[in-house]
C-alpha cells in the first residue's frame, strides 16, 4: 500500500514537472526547424541540407539537456535547489579573493541573461502557436496579435494561484502535447523513413563543413530547439532531480526527436512546407485543435520561465543582490511555491510591449537565443569550477568536460552574436540593466556597511558602561535589530540621546542569509548574555527561507529568554542615505542605489514584526 502510494505521488510529481519545467523546449518544435530554413538565412531545405539540421538538433538534444544539464549540472544542487545563483553561491565557497569576486560576476551577469530571456520566451512561444490560425486560414492573421495578447495577459493574471495549481492544471495538458509531437513526427517518419539516417552525426559534420558560414550562421537557429533548459536546473527545487530526469527520458525526449524528424522527413517530400513544417505535418482536420492544444502549450512554456525568475529573484533578494520585495508563499506545505507581485507585473508589461513591438515570432526569433546560450556558457564555468572544487574531481576529470560543453556553447553564443543588431540587443539590454542594478545594490550595501562601522561605538564597552552608570531604565523588554555584532546599534544610541532611557532588558537581534537554501532548526539561533541586562540573538536562515521574527522570539524561550509581545519594543534604525563625493561607488550608482533603498519593502514586512510595536528611528549616512 505504502508502495502504491509513493508511486502515485512520483508520478504527480513528474506530472507536474512536465507542466512546469519542460513548456519552453517542448514547444520549439513550432519554430526551430522554420527559423533554420528561412528566408532571412537563405538555407535551401534540400536532402543533405535537411538531414544535417536534424543531425545537429537530436544531437545538440543529447549532449546539451541529456548529458550536460540532466546527467552534470543537476548533481550541483544546494540541499536540492539550483538555479544560476546557487550555482555562483557553491563555486564561490571554497574561492575568495580576486577568483570569487570574478564568479560573482559570472554568475549575476548569468542571472542578467535569465531575466532576459524570461522576457522573450512567452512572446516567443505565444505567437508561433497562435500564427497556426494563419495556416487554416489567411483571413485569420488580423486576429492573430490580440489572441497572443488576451492569452499572455491570462497566463500572468494565473500566477497567483501558486505553482503547484499551475503545475497540476497544465500536466496532463502538456502531456497530451507530448504524445501528439509523437504522433505527428511517426506519420511523418513513416512517409519517408530515410530521415532517420540523421541520427548518424556525421550529417551534422557534413552540413558545417560543405556550407561554411552559412552553416555556423544557422546555428543560431538550431539553438532555439534547447531554449529553456536553463529551467531545468532553475526549478530543481520545485519537483527534485528525479522527477525531471524521469519525465524527460520517458516521454519528452522521444517525442521532440520524432517531431522534429516527421517535420524533416515533410519537408523532404514536400520543400513548400517549410514555411511552417510543423503545422503543415498535421492533417485538415487536426489543424484547428492542434492550434488551440499548441497556445495551451506555449502558456506553460512561459509558466517555466516565470516560476524560474520567481525563484531566481527570491535567491537574489535574500543574497543581498536585490532590494527586499514582497514575496508571498502560495503553499502551506511547500516553502518553494512563491508570487511576487512587482515582478508579474513587471514582466507582463515587458511581453506586451515586446509583442507589439515585435509583432512576428519570426521577428523575435532574431532576438531570441543569445541570452540563453550566454547562460549557457556562464552555467559550463561555474559548474566544472564545482566540479573541482566542491565535488573534488580531478582536473583530468574536470577539463576534458568543459572542453566538450565549451566546444559546444561557445559556438552557439557566437552563433547568435550577429543577431544583436536584429533585435538581439534586447535581451542584452535586459540582462545589463539587471546585472546593474544587482551590483550596485550588491557594492551600495557593502559600502553602506562600511559607513555605519566606521561610526559605531565598540558593544563591550558600552555595555560595561551601561551597567556600571545606568540611565533611567525603563519596565519591558526592548529589542533593537541591527546587521552588526559587534557595534551599538544606532537606533540604541539615538533612543538613549533623545528618549534618555533604556529597558529593563536589551536584545540586539542579528538576522543573516546563508549561502545555502536552508538552515538546519539546530543551527537557527546563537543566544548570549552580554551582561545582566544584555543579551544577542543571532539568526541565520537559508535563501529559500523567510526570516520571522516571531519564530525567533519563540525559539529564544529554550536558551532563557522569554517575550511577553505586549511587552516588548521593537527598534529600528531607518537611514537616509545621502550621495556624497567620497570613494565608493559613482555618483550615478551611488543615486540608483539611494533610490532603490527608498523603494525597498519596510523592515517591518520583510520580516514579519508586529508593526504595533515598532518604533523607528532615523539616521543620515553619508555614502
């Protein structure tokens, strides 16, 4: 019994992981094999032409999603999460230094590149399956950019309800999906079956040599049948390595590799149909339902680069690369399952934008596939670095791996190179504006740090004072939150200068993110009593966790201090930052970061204090 029903859960799992993770690379089948004949390359979709392109596609399947990611990359997990940051968190934990400071760089520009292609996938994807209409019927290409918009502007309206309902609700729908890639691809094979020789790789070798830059130019096309497997590791703490790799091998795999050789073996047959191979591949009768299955598909498509950057976003605010956000949890049982409302917001906008200024997939394919295969590079650098350094392979282990990955990212990043003019500085624009404001808000709080110490007064000796002269104490606890542990909190020393008092019991509470998803329960808090009246509460949580206050509070009562909350103040100093010719940042950064402070969600919320008992404090701090 117990068996049966640990199978049945795995296979909800794995359900809702194909929902999820695998929407994006399971539609591009809608448009992989099109952008590689079209027009704007000038590739003629004749026997060996044809052959060569599947050849590279089922073996770029192979090598990129099967080996690299499923096989290499999603061994590097921190407690099972991934993604590109916790990527750069486990490489930089054995380096520091000048080495560590250069993988921070590579994994927020990674980063950068992922809320670029976030912006592109849904409109990517959205507008190839509802151009289908145009293949029933030229009448409906009017109709096809309001569809593509009233569908997006749903899919971002959804979110709220959490992964876990989108997950659920898409699965068996992107399920279906799968089996009729399967089934279109094996009419197709069954017509021609001589396509199949292009699972022979010399095919490939064939087309890059015989066409030279034409053929590396193409590349930037057949990169668009691995998009999304950066979600992949992205969501790895959604659903678990096995689930993912289950639901790849089992049904995933097969049915893209026969979709795209049917597709192949159509246009063999038939050169015409390469204006839209895959819509051409299925019957007058099946057009329209495949239509409407294909724009339910390019939904969860974008449902995996959405769940993503939630993820990707949550990391970076609790690392420190982000100002805090409202971030709330969609699931009492799963601590993953997140929504945050400023980004959903952000991103519909930017899709709605993109797909108007765009207006084609053709268009957008020019500006799709250099940021996913820049993180495609940046993911091989860091994860052979964790390789070596963390998993402690030899080099001799380690180097011919990221040979074989570079020898294959690396062309296609330089592939997709020449699209930058074409639309291609989009992505670009994106991932550097982000990559600026991580940095700056990364440096701005460093230097901010700095500042405040340069001015703090030294905790032992004040307490010492404060014991043997003490000011007028007060009944109660008070708790003053400060990042330091080791100076006076300035919302201390500007209660004691205005109010001139002080509490009968002093906390100074410290709140720390690790580098690593969760912390263990044993290793929450450090407790300890600086005098008979002082004590320091130290409390660290991982980057998927939400730091609570009144968890902390509970949890302190073991150690031997207990909270009254109807008795208990909470301090806290709220700085004005102020720009200022000193080094640090330049004047531009310094403004930005001054600005995003002022946008930053309240202490109070962030970390859930009960906002009756607040009191705030202000400080100026000069950068």
């Amino acid at each position: 019994m117990q068996q049966q029903e640990h199978n049945k859960a795995t296979l909800g799992v794995t359900l809702a992981a194909l929902g999820v993770v695998y929407g994006d690379i399971g539609t591009s089948p809608l448009y992989t094999l099109k952008e590689a004949f079209g027009p704007h390359l000038g590739l003629v979709p004749n026997h060996d032409n044809v052959l060569g392109i599947l050849s590279l596609v089922f073996w770029e399947l192979i090598i990129v999603v099967s080996i690299k990611y499923l096989a290499f990359v999603l061994r590097a997990d921190n407690r099972g999460e991934g993604g590109i940051l916790t990527l750069m968190a486990l490489a930089r934990r054995r380096i520091a230094g000048v080495p560590g400071w250069l993988l921070m760089i590579l994994g927020i520009t990674g980063a950068g590149f992922f809320y670029g292609e976030v912006i592109i996938t849904p409109a990517m994807s959205v507008l190839s399956a509802v151009e289908g209409l145009e293949v029933v019927t030229p009448a409906f290409k009017p109709y096809v950019l309001p569809v593509s918009l009233v569908v997006l502007t749903l899919l971002f309206l959804i979110q709220k309800h959490g992964t876990a309902r989108v997950g659920t609700l898409f699965g068996p729908v992107m399920g279906l999906w799968f089996i009729s890639l399967g089934v279109l691809g094996v009419g197709g094979i069954l017509d021609n079956p001589e396509v199949l020789g292009a699972l022979n790789p010399v095919w490939g070798y064939r087309f890059m040599v015989d066409n030279g830059m034409l053929a590396f130019l193409t590349l930037g096309a057949v990169v668009l049948a691995i998009t999304g497997t950066e979600a992949l590791y992205a969501d790895m703490g959604h659903f678990g390595k096995r689930p993912i790799r289950r639901a790849w091998f089992a049904l995933v795999l097969p049915s893209l590799v026969l979709n795209y050789f049917g597709q192949g073996a159509l246009v063999l047959a038939d050169p015409a149909a390469v204006k839209n191979p895959f819509f051409n591949l299925a019957p007058d009768w099946a057009l329209l339902p495949l239509v409407g299955l294909a724009t339910l598909a390019t939904v969860i498509a974008s449902q995996a680069v959405i769940s993503g950057v939630f993820s990707l976003t949550r990391q970076a605010v609790q690392l420190g690369y982000i100002p805090r956000l409202s971030i709330l949890h969609t699931s009492e049982m799963e601590i993953g399952q997140i929504y945050i409302p400023m980004v959903n917001w952000f991103l519909l906008g930017a899709v709605v934008l993109v797909v108007l200024s765009f207006g084609t997939s053709s268009n957008l394919a020019a500006a799709y596939g250099i940021a996913v295969t820049g993180t495609m590079v940046i993911t091989t650098l860091l994860s052979t670095t964790v390789a070596l350094r963390n998993w402690r392979w030899p080099a001799a282990a380690v180097l011919p791996v990221a040979f074989l990955f570079l020898c294959i990212d690396v062309p296609l990043f330089a592939a997709n190179v020449h699209k930058i003019v074409a639309g291609g500085w989009l992505p670009l624009a994106i991932g550097a504006l982000m990559f600026t404001l991580m940095t700056t808000w990364k440096r701005g709080r460093e230097i901010l740090m700095q500042r405040l110490d340069e001015q703090a007064i030294p905790l032992e000796g004040f307490i010492e004072n404060m014991e043997t002269w003490p000011p007028t104490r007060v009944p109660g606890t008070a708790v003053f939150m400060t990042s330091s542990s080791h100076g006076v909190p300035h919302a201390l020393l500007h209660n004691l200068k205005h109010n001139k008092v002080l509490h009968d019991r002093v906390v100074l509470l410290t709140v720390r993110t690790r580098e690593e998803p969760y912390v263990d329960p044993a290793e929450r808090l450090t407790v300890s009593q600086l005098s008979a009246s002082f004590w320091q509460v130290i409390a660290e949580y991982g980057y998927k966790e939400a730091p609570d206050v009144n968890e902390i509070l509970a949890l302190s009562e073991p150690y031997g201090l207990a909270f009254e909350v109807m008795d208990t103040s909470f301090f806290l100093s709220r700085e004005t930052l102020i720009s200022t010719e000193r080094p640090g940042m330049a004047r531009w950064r310094e403004k930005l970061f001054v600005w995003m402070s002022k946008n930053a969600l309240k202490a109070t919320d962030f970390f859930r204090i009960p906002t009756n008992r607040v009191v705030e404090l202000g400080a100026q701090v000069e950068l």
